[in-house]
C-alpha cells in the first residue's frame, strides 16, 4: 500500500490514449527489453528493433479520454491506472509549492501505443516525458516487462519512482535546464547523464516529502514508506543504469552512457529522499568524479 485510501485524487486529469490491440510476437526477449528500456533513456524510438512493433513519429497532441473511476487513494493502490492518475495529483501538489509560476504537465496513460511530437509512446518504448506537448506518457505495462526481463521487482514506490523521474524532467524544461545545459554527447560527465541524475533526485526528493502534500480535507495522498519500498525504489533506479543494460549484450562502455550507472542512479534518488531538492542542482557542478 503506498496512498492513504482515504486521500481523494477525483480532481486528476489523467488521460488514455491509444489503441487496444496486441502487437505482433507475443512477447519481448533480450532484445525488446534494451529497446523498451533504451529507446526512452535515449530519446530514440528503438521499436523497429522489434520487429511489427508500432510505426514511428506522428504529431498528435496530447489528448484521450479522461480516466474514470479513479477518485481515492484506494482506488490508486488497487489499479495501475489509478496509480499513475494519483501520482499526476500527488507530484502537481508538491511542485506547486516548489517552482514559481509551475505549469503541470499532461499525465498520458498509453494503451498499446499513441503517436506524439516525440515520436511513438508503445508498450515498447516505455515511459517518456516530451517537450513539446509539455507530457508525460507511460504504458504501465513497461513495470511488468522489468520485473519479468530484469528481474526487479517494481513495485508501487519504484512505479511511483519512475514517475517522479519523468515529471523531474519537465521541472527541467520549464526552469531553463534543459536550454542550459544542452546535448554536449555521451559519457558519464555529459550533460545527458546529469540531466538524468537530477530526475532521480527529483524523484528522491520528492518521495522522501510525499506525505506532506494533502487533499482538501488534509488527508495525506500517500503514506509514509517502509524500507522495503525504498529498498524497492532503488532496485528500480539500479535496474535502469546504462551498465546494467549494456550488460545484457555483454559489452559495457561508459563513453556510451546517456543516463549513468546503476550506482549514480540509485546515489541520487537517495540523495535526494534523504536531503531534500536542494542537493539536486548539484548535478550539475560536481566534477565529473563525483557525480
């Protein structure tokens, strides 16, 4: 259990959107799993890897029908969906009294898969955040797919996890980093890799605050978490270092990285569960030994 059931999350905008039929093959082996996981840390569509996986680009905006039936905090520990929806409440609530001026982005629950302006969101690809429709886009079935490829055990702190890390990535766009701190290449001092690492302490700090952001009738939307669930949180930041994917082809090389390690990654989301946003924009002046 991660939200309080008594929290009242009936005010989310969270939206579906795509196409409910299954994708040829039945399933996605080694290969599948680097391109659901590699294609987002990217920002590359990788699903002709696949093979008679969705077609690429598209220009649609953000859009879909609101997601029904998710109003409380139960109904968000016992759906997915619901789960995404009450996050979308719990993160617009905190980043609200964090960033003047915030913008809430669109929280897009994918069916199989949606054209956007930064190309397909599928059970592919994964979760994504995309400038230009200010969007965040997750197929929950991406947590399935890790707990059954790389064994992790994403459950609903580390989904809330991965979450958090996405809307990480809109503060970013709507502060400035992004323009910033632009595309300079790969390798573990890149801006990419840093500009991922501060997502995760995003996330970090966000968890770690969580239970301070209430509804209306100050009912708290989610519940302080045990060590299992941030021990569980961390799997899933560990799970996604570039070293543990290019693992899975044998052949690990840190002047390809765009993300970080599985140890940088679970450092900063600690970092910031454990001290708060302010650490976070270290990310971008530590050296490159100590990031």
């Amino acid at each position: 259990m991660t939200f309080n059931p008594d929290a009242d999350i009936s005010g989310n905008t969270t939206r579906r959107r795509g196409r409910n039929a299954a994708i040829a093959g039945g399933g996605v082996g080694v290969l599948g799993i680097i391109a659901l996981l590699v294609g987002p840390l990217l920002g590359v569509d990788l699903t002709g890897l696949l093979g008679g996986g969705a077609p690429s680009g598209g220009s649609e905006p953000a859009g879909g029908s609101i997601i029904e039936n998710c109003r409380t905090g139960e109904d968000a520990n016992e759906n997915v969906d619901c789960r995404m929806a009450g996050a979308q409440v719990a993160l617009d609530e905190f980043w609200e009294g964090e960033v003047e001026g915030y913008v809430p982005p669109q929280m897009i629950v994918v069916d199989v898969q949606t054209p956007t302006q930064c190309g397909t969101a599928s059970n592919a690809v994964g979760p994504f955040y995309c400038p230009p429709e200010q969007a965040v886009y997750i197929d929950p079935t991406f947590f399935t797919l890790m707990r059954q490829q790389f064994g992790a055990s994403a459950g609903d702190l580390a989904q809330l996890y991965i979450v958090g890390h996405e809307w990480g990535h809109h503060i970013q766009h709507i502060v400035g980093d992004m323009e910033r701190h632009p595309d300079n290449g790969t390798g573990p001092g890149s801006n990419g890799v840093r500009m991922e690492l501060q997502a995760d302490c995003y996330a970090g700090a966000w968890i770690g605050r969580m239970t301070e952001e209430t509804d209306a009738d100050g009912d708290p939307y989610l519940l302080a978490p045990t060590e299992q669930q941030v021990a569980d949180a961390l799997n899933a930041a560990s799970t996604v270092g570039d070293d543990h994917i290019q693992e899975q082809s044998g052949v690990v090389n840190p002047e390809t990285w765009t993300h970080g390690s599985s140890e940088q990654r679970a450092g900063w989301f600690a970092d910031g569960y454990k001290n708060g946003l302010g650490v976070c924009a270290e990310a971008f002046t530590r050296s490159e030994d100590a990031i």
